[in-house]
C-alpha cells in the first residue's frame, strides 16, 4: 500500500517538516487512504493534536 512514491515525497516532508508544516500537509493533503492518513497521525507530535484539531475544524 504504502509503494505509492507520492506517498512516500508527503511522508518525508511531514516527517522533517515543523509544526505549521505537518498541518498544513495534513489538511490539505487529498487522495490519501486512510492507512496513509494514519500513518501521518503517527508521525505527529501528540503534545500538539489539539492545534492539528483545530485546523481541521
């Protein structure tokens, strides 16, 4: 599932990307699975979900 090599270029900016970044990425992203959009959630510093939560609203 994950042989996607979009996939994989949006893992890679979420993983060294800051905190505005990671949302931004998260929330704009489409067309991702919803495997691929847990495996984001993982990367996520859970200290900040509410900020994450926030944007989504």
């Amino acid at each position: 599932m994950n042989s996607n090599p979009n996939f994989q270029d949006i893992k890679d900016r979420f993983k060294n990307g800051n905190l505005d970044e990671k949302i931004k990425i998260y929330t704009t992203t489409q067309g991702l699975s919803v495997e691929q959009f847990k495996e984001l959630l993982r990367m996520f510093p859970i200290q900040h979900l509410d900020k994450l939560e926030s944007a989504m609203a």
